[in-house]
C-alpha cells in the first residue's frame, strides 16, 4: 500500500471526522480506508 495515499486518508479523515467521511470524500470504500490508516499505524509504531 502507497504511504502517500495512507496519509492522505489519514489526514482527510481528521478534517471530516470520521474513516467513513473521508472515504466517501475520497471514492474508496470505508474497509479501505480502514486499511490505509491501520497500515500507516503498522509503519509508525
């Protein structure tokens, strides 16, 4: 999975409010961008 894209979620998510907001925002599905977020975590520890 692409970092860039996962912070992007990330960062879109906490402007919207919620994983699901910023999927939608985005055109992804909510399970993706669960698993964006979830991976992103992985790599910060």
């Amino acid at each position: 999975m692409d970092r860039i894209t996962s912070m992007k979620v990330f960062v879109r998510a906490a402007q919207a409010g919620s994983l699901s907001a910023a999927a939608r925002q985005m055109g992804i599905s909510p399970a993706m961008a669960t698993k964006h977020v979830n991976r992103l975590e992985e790599h910060l520890g």
